[in-house]
C-alpha cells in the first residue's frame, strides 16, 4: 500500500505564507539587535577611530537595500558577505553545517532509538522495580540542563582525566591515515555527543513509555494476546509501532531547531558547527551571517513539519485523509 499524500491547496498556501513571513523575520529581527558591528569590533581593541572614520565605517556596514533587496538576493542565490570573515555567507555555512548534522544527528538517532526501546521494554514491564527505578531515574536526569553535565564531562574527562579533546571537532595540521583520523573525529565528537545524549534519552524515554501504556490498554492489543502471538510481536509488530507518531513528532522537531539545539553543547566545546557559527555572529554583529542561519533554520522548522505530515500518513493512514 502506497503512502496517501494529497495536499490541499490550502495547506500549501499556508506553508507558502509561512515561509514568506520566516524570510521577512529573518531580515528585520537581527536588525533589533542593540549596537552594530563597527562597536562589537572596535570598542574594545586598541584601535582609536576618529568620529568620521566610525561615521564611515557605520554607513558602510548599516547601509541596506531594504526587505525588497534582501528578497531579490534570495531568490539569486545571494546571502552576502560576512561583515567579520569577509567571505561569501554561503561558504561559513556549508562548511559548519557538515559539523552540526555530524553532532545533532548522532544524538538524535541514538537518543531516539534507544530511549524507544528502553521505553517500550519499561511500559512493558509497568509496575515491576526495574520499572520504577528507570522511571525515576529518567525524571531526575531530564531535569539536568546541558550545560550542566556539559561543563561537568568537561571537567572531568577532558581537563582532568585528560581522556578525551577539550575541545574543536579534530586535531589541525596534523597528517594522519584515514584510520586514525576517524578515531580522532570520534574522540572530538565523544563529549558534546554524550551531552547531548544525556539530554535528549530521558524525553524520549518517557514519551515513549507513556505513548506504550495506553496503547497495551487498548482491545486490539488483547485480541493479539488472545490469539497466542509470541510476546515479542505483540509488543513491536503490534503496540510499538503505534506508539511511534509522539516519537516522529518529537524527533522531527529536535531535528529542526538543531541550530538553536546545538548552540550552547557546540559553545562549551569549542565545536565548529552552525551554533557555534550564530554565537560568534552575535557576538559580532555579523548581521548578514545572523539573517542566513536564522533563515535557514527557520526554513527547516517548515519543512520538517511538511515532512512530519508524511510521515504520519505512513504511520496512520486516518491522519492522511485531513492534509
């Protein structure tokens, strides 16, 4: 059976709205920003400007086509020039946006996967201590901010213990073998990925605990049991499967505010992906870079909720009949 997929006219008007609205915020929000880019590069160095070389500075940096320029730009591919790199936007982008999927995609699939299983082993076993205890623990671990156990793994283990890279995502003008620069990649990616995990295994867990009860309260599920299926595929092949949407849902969104996600985990570390990218961007004032990474991962809210909607069409095919 195919994937029933029929957009109406008017949800696609309404993602089209939506991201002409993302592109509008997108120029206008970074332009609310206190102060500009010629105070947050040279109020502090040593560097004396007089009033007219600020004056000209300033109108160089603040002078704008306005949203219609902007727009224009878009459409041709132009994002700008970086006030503080002095490079093309798109090229900073493209060369942190390999580090981030690395990162967030990591944490994603396995905080994901296992934080599924173990949640549908939990439901499946309500009640007994093991349960419990999981239960319990999760509760108590969700409630740690990621910069908490960021800073505390590293402490620990890569200032104290020396185990693993304080930070960066590989060891520079270094000539490796492939072999152990995979390894190196690894040992760089093993602090903000474990920081991660920690932060997003719990949601999942539990999500996917709860979603498990109430379905194993529901009759089809005793008419599986009733019919003497083994354990296992009632549990996967029945329960599991419907308990999947929050999990999507959930998955999905992570996913789509992975910039923003990754920005305080990519900071500690020192880690070269699109959060470190807007943080420096900030700092700076690079208003350009600002409007790209935010455009960018405004458009991605859009179209993850669009791919959202395929999905569950896929996974329930009641939901496909109302898109």
């Amino acid at each position: 059976m195919g994937i029933r997929f029929k957009p109406h006219s008017g949800a696609v008007l309404g993602y089209l709205a939506a991201a002409l609205v993302m592109v509008y915020l997108s120029y206008s929000l970074p332009m609310l920003l206190p102060g500009d880019f010629v105070t947050a590069m040279y109020s502090g160095s040593d560097v004396a400007l007089s009033s007219e070389q600020e004056a000209k500075l300033r109108a160089f940096y603040t002078g704008e086509e306005g949203f219609g320029g902007y727009l224009l730009d878009l459409i041709s591919l132009q994002w700008g020039i970086s006030f503080a790199y002095r490079v093309p936007v798109s090229t900073l982008f493209l060369e942190a946006l390999p580090w981030t999927l690395l990162l967030m995609g990591c944490a994603h699939v396995f905080s994901v996967f296992f934080g599924f299983i173990a949640g549908v082993e939990a439901a499946w076993r309500r009640g007994r201590f093991s349960e419990k205890a999981g239960v319990g623990a999760m509760t108590v671990l969700q409630g740690v901010p990621e910069i908490g156990s960021g800073v505390l793994l590293l402490l620990v283990f890569a200032l104290n213990l020396g185990w693993f890279p304080a930070g960066g995502a590989e060891t520079v003008y270094s000539e490796q073998t492939a072999s152990v620069k995979t390894l190196d990649l690894l040992l760089h990616l093993a602090l903000p990925l474990t920081t991660l995990f920690l932060a997003y295994f719990p949601g999942n867990f539990l999500l996917s605990r709860a979603s498990m009860v109430m379905i194993l309260k529901q009759r089809f599920i005793q008419t599986a049991r009733a019919k003497g299926l083994k354990a296992v595929r009632v549990r996967y092949a029945h329960a599991a499967r419907n308990a999947l949407i929050p999990m999507v849902t959930r998955f999905g969104l992570r996913f789509a505010f992975m910039i923003t996600g990754a920005l305080v985990v990519e900071t500690i570390f020192s880690y070269p992906g699109l959060g470190t990218l807007l943080f420096n961007a900030i700092s700076m004032r690079d208003l350009p870079l600002i409007q790209a990474v935010v455009l960018i991962s405004s458009l991605m809210v859009l179209a993850v909720n669009l791919m959202l909607e395929v999905a569950y069409s896929w996974l329930d095919p009641r939901l496909s009949d109302g898109f």
